[in-house]
C-alpha cells in the first residue's frame, strides 16, 4: 500500500535532492508551496535583502525572481516599498 499524503503534504514537488521539480501551476497548490517556503526558508521579524531571498529560493528553484514575486503577491512576504528589504508575514 503506497503511503497517503495530504493535501497539505508538499514533499512530492520535490526530488530527492530537496529541489522543487516545478511550480504549481494550480493555485491552491502553489499557496501550499508558497507557505511551506516562508515557513520553512525564512525566519518570522528578520529583515532579508533581495539577495538573501534569490540565494535561500535558488536552493530550491532555479527561477527565484519568480518565486519571490509569488510569495510578495500571495502575501507570504512583505517588501519595502524601495526594495531594500524582506520580511517574512506573521501568518506565514
């Protein structure tokens, strides 16, 4: 019997690596990704620069740029409005 996952369970979108395979193109998919990085990549009240987010997202994803725009857009995290810093939301 092969084990059940949740939907909650992100583990399959990536390889034996820790490398996400894709992004989600469904959208309920993608905010269970998306919640599962700003959890799991980035620490709750420290500020990031730019930099700091592609290096912690390109450890998984070659496409950081879009990534990180995912996480700003689905509210997972906040940007400075001259882009200097990051932060991880409270609810992430």
């Amino acid at each position: 019997m092969s084990e059940h996952r949740t939907s909650h369970d992100v583990s399959a979108l990536f390889d034996g690596e820790g490398r996400l395979t894709a992004i989600p193109r469904k959208a309920a998919r993608r905010e269970q990704l998306l919640s599962h990085l700003a959890r799991t990549l980035f620490e709750p009240g420290r500020a990031y620069t730019e930099r700091e987010v592609n290096e912690a997202l390109r450890g998984v994803h070659d496409d950081c740029p879009a990534l990180r725009r995912y996480l700003v857009t689905s509210g997972h995290m906040t940007r400075t409005r001259d882009g200097s810093a990051y932060h991880r939301a409270c609810a992430a």
